[in-house]
C-alpha cells in the first residue's frame, strides 16, 4: 500500500518553551545524545533547530478569514510581523496577526537557499528562500495562487510539472539594530542561536534547515520509490526526487547552502 506524502496544514499551536526545546539545550539534558541526528527524526522530541522572530513574508499574504483564524479580529500580518520555527519535525511559519501558522512538511520542500535583497543594508543583505510544492492548503492560504491557464489541459500540466511556489522571507532588524522585545525571549535567546538578527538569522536558519532536510531525506526517497510503483506518477516523482535535493549539502556537517 503506498503511503500518502505528507502536505501543508494550518498550524494551530504556536511553538514556546512549554512544547518545544531548543537543540543546544536539549544537548544538555541529554548526556547520551552523541551527535547522530538520525535519532531525532520522531515525535519523542520536538527540537528547535533555527528560527526567529519579526521577520517579513515576501510578496504573498495570507488569507485571513476568520475560520482559519484563531482570533475574532484578525490583524495585517505586515503590522505584527511573522515568526519561523525550524523544527525537527517540520517548519511552521506562524503570523502573529492572524493567531495560526503555516506547517510546512520537509517532503514539500524542494529547494532553499539565500537571496541578496535588492534593497539591502549592513548587516541585513540577504533573505531566505524557499521553494515549496503546492498543494490544497497552501492553493487556500494564499489567494493569489490561483491556478493560472495552461497550454495543457488540467491533469496532463499536472502529469509534467511540479507546481511550486517561492516563498521569501527577511529579517526586519539587521545585526546591529537596537530592538528590544515586549516579551522576554525563551527560544531564540543569545545562548541558544547568538546574536539571530540580520544575515546571522539567514545563515543560521540555512544551516538548521540543511540539517534537517537531510533528517528526513530518507523519508523522501522512500515516498519517491513508491510512486515509482504507480507509472502514471513515475515522471513526476523523477521531478520530486531532484528538485529536493537541490537544496542541501553534501553531508550532514557540511557547510550550509546559500
């Protein structure tokens, strides 16, 4: 029996000290832990790779009806800002004004990397991209991904092609702003992820995502070989397969990719 791939959700539980916990220190609660990350990959432990807070989603805004949203009077997310949760379970990118985020699953990545901002400054000149595979969820959250027409009908576009979609998101603050939370910080604190601000937050959030595609890389293939089974999604799966790998680097500890 083939097993379904997972697809985005509507998360509706914000990630916080309470339900999650940071990587280095789950190192220190775990003196047994040696390094292997190939252990990680279950729902024992949900462990915080990388992230940040008050970052700026590109061009694409969510929808914010109000049953999606957990809150009777959703805000503009440009206001309140957006914050990214690099997990080893999945990737949620959360909007402060709408009261639910976005759960992205690591098999619907198919590529990240760094942007230089057009509009850049010291200490704030990239931005991180990423490619995701659409699908229902992401088709309903984000209006504008209306499907567009095609020289193909329908389901032979679909049988060519993998429909995706870029997402861009950037720090608000560089690395050397002044900025002072309204709340006391208990994830991304100084001794967890250093300064995360700017280019830092760029760099640290590639390398987490690095990590932890190769977490689940297996998974994928796994996913891909099934397909492979059903002929009429060979081509397709083909196009899956490369796509995710695009993104990371060559080893677990290697460099993270830009």
């Amino acid at each position: 029996m083939m097993k379904k791939k997972p697809k985005c959700q509507i998360a509706r539980t914000k990630p916080s000290v309470e339900n999650v916990i940071p990587y280095n220190q789950f190192k220190k609660t775990q003196p047994r832990f040696n390094g292997n990350f190939s252990g990680l990959n279950n729902e024992e432990y949900i462990i915080l790779f990388g992230g940040g807070r008050d970052l700026i989603l590109g061009s694409l805004t969510p929808c914010s009806s109000s049953h999606l949203s957990n809150q009777a009077n959703p805000q503009d997310t440009s206001e309140y800002g957006t914050d990214l949760f690099i997990l080893n379970s999945c990737i949620i990118i959360w909007f402060n004004g709408l009261g639910y985020g976005l759960e992205i699953p690591y098999s619907s990545v198919l590529y990240h990397a760094s942007r230089r901002l057009p509009d850049g400054r010291e200490g704030l000149q990239l931005g991180i991209l990423l490619t995701l595979e659409r699908d229902e969820v992401l088709d309903m959250l984000y209006q504008s991904l209306a499907p567009q027409a095609c020289e193909f009908d329908g389901e032979e576009a679909h049988a060519f092609t993998v429909r995706s979609v870029e997402l861009t998101i950037r720090p608000k603050y560089s690395i050397y702003d002044r900025h002072y939370n309204n709340e006391i910080e208990t994830l991304f604190t100084f001794e967890n992820f250093g300064v995360n601000r700017g280019d830092d937050l760029v760099n640290n959030c590639n390398e987490a995502l690095a990590v932890c595609m190769d977490l689940h890389g297996e998974d994928v293939q796994d996913q891909d070989q099934e397909q492979y089974q059903d002929p009429s999604m060979a081509f397709e799966g083909a196009q899956d397969l490369n796509a995710t790998y695009s993104g990371l680097g060559d080893t677990l500890h290697g460099p993270p990719v830009y």
